[in-house]
C-alpha cells in the first residue's frame, strides 16, 4: 500500500504539533518536576537505580530512523544487557524487578516516561498523533508483510491504537493505524485538527486514569 507524503503530513497538522507540543511541555512542567524529582529521590536512596534520567532508542518514522527519547525506568545493569542498537526497553519492562522505584510506581503507571517525546515532537521527529514508531526491524518485518505505512505517515506520540485499552495483537494495532491514515488521506485543515484533538483528549482521559503497566 503506497501513500503520498505531503498528503499525509499537512501544514495544519504540522502547526498544530507545534503549538500544542510547546502548550504540552510548559503546561505539564510541575509533572516533569515531579518526576524528575522522584527519580533522583530515588537514586539517592537506591544506589542501584542511578544513572541518567534520560535514554534514547532508535525508532522509525515515515522512513527515517531517529533517536525517540523517555525517561529511565531500568536500571543501568538491565539497559546493559539490551546490546541491540534498536533495543526495545518494553519487553524488559515486563519484569517489575527489572525496573527502578519511579519507574515501576510513578512513571509507567501513568505513561509519564512518554513526555521527553515532545522534544521529539518539536524538533519534527514525530507527530502528536499517527502511529507509534517502532523499532527498525520490527519496520521491516511490516513492510515484507505489504505494509508500508510507517515509511510514509509521521509516527505519533499517541495514536488511535494506544486509546483503545485491549489491543494487544499486532493486527488489531495495524488495524488501527490503517483506519487513522485513511482519515489523513480525506481530511483537511480543521477537519484533520479536530480528529487529532479527540485522540489526544482520549489519551489525556487514559493517561488520568493510571491504567498503564502494574505490579
């Protein structure tokens, strides 16, 4: 399946990622306040959890790798044994004793160590909304598969498949990803807007209710 790059990434929602990513990082400054401060409170504590509070892993979006940056939530000796240049820090996550106290009780309870993705946002990296950039491989693994979306729609700092609590399948995501980049094809301008704006109040309305990952 082809699709056309300008189409997919119009000036609209290009201004729209913009302004809203900068409105984002200022309103949620106290968040990212707290945050930080708990981690360091947290290494202070525990000699084991230190280390920085950011990290980055290669990702793709529309074709073009890039560093996607998030708050630590591993510890040092864990990210040491992710020798993969495009390691996937998620399936590491899935064992609670592999994570820091922030990490495991503040940051991905309520998705927080997301937020360094604005950055990610405002340097044209990445949308607000569109798919979730993945890793290289598992791009490659999709486009042999005859989908090449993630070649040409900017990924999302959220997206229609991570609202929707429950999908866990890999073709119940794609599903997803592919109905959002039709709608890019037939909207425009406030139309488009106004379809990003309702995910982002859906993930604002997920984030609050703390339903990420729990131990």
């Amino acid at each position: 399946m082809s699709t056309s790059r300008l189409a997919l990434y119009p000036v609209s929602k290009r201004v729209l990622d913009k302004v809203l990513a900068l409105v984002l990082l200022v309103g949620l400054s106290p968040v990212v306040a707290v945050v930080v401060g708990a981690m360091g409170v947290d290494m202070v504590i525990a000699p084991r959890h230190r280390g920085p509070f950011l990290y980055r892993e290669r990702r793709v979006s529309r074709g073009r790798e890039f560093d996607l940056l998030k708050f630590r939530t591993l510890r040092l000796d864990v990210l040491a044994q992710a020798t993969s240049p495009e390691a996937h820090a998620r399936l590491l996550e899935a064992d609670p004793t592999n994570l820091t106290w922030a990490g495991r009780r503040i940051l991905k309870p309520w998705y927080l160590d997301e937020l360094p993705q604005l950055f990610n946002v405002l340097r044209g990296d990445m949308s607000l909304v569109g798919p979730r950039p993945w890793p290289p491989s598992m791009v490659a693994s999709q486009v042999a598969k005859g989908l090449d979306y993630r070649k040409e729609i900017v990924a999302g700092w959220t997206g229609p498949a991570q609202v929707q609590k429950g999908v866990t399948e890999p073709a119940g995501y794609a599903a997803l990803d592919l109905a959002y980049v039709e709608e890019c094809r037939k909207r425009r301008g406030l139309s488009l807007a106004l379809l990003d704006l309702g995910i982002l109040w859906q993930t604002v309305s997920v984030m609050a209710k703390g339903e990420g990952l729990r131990y």
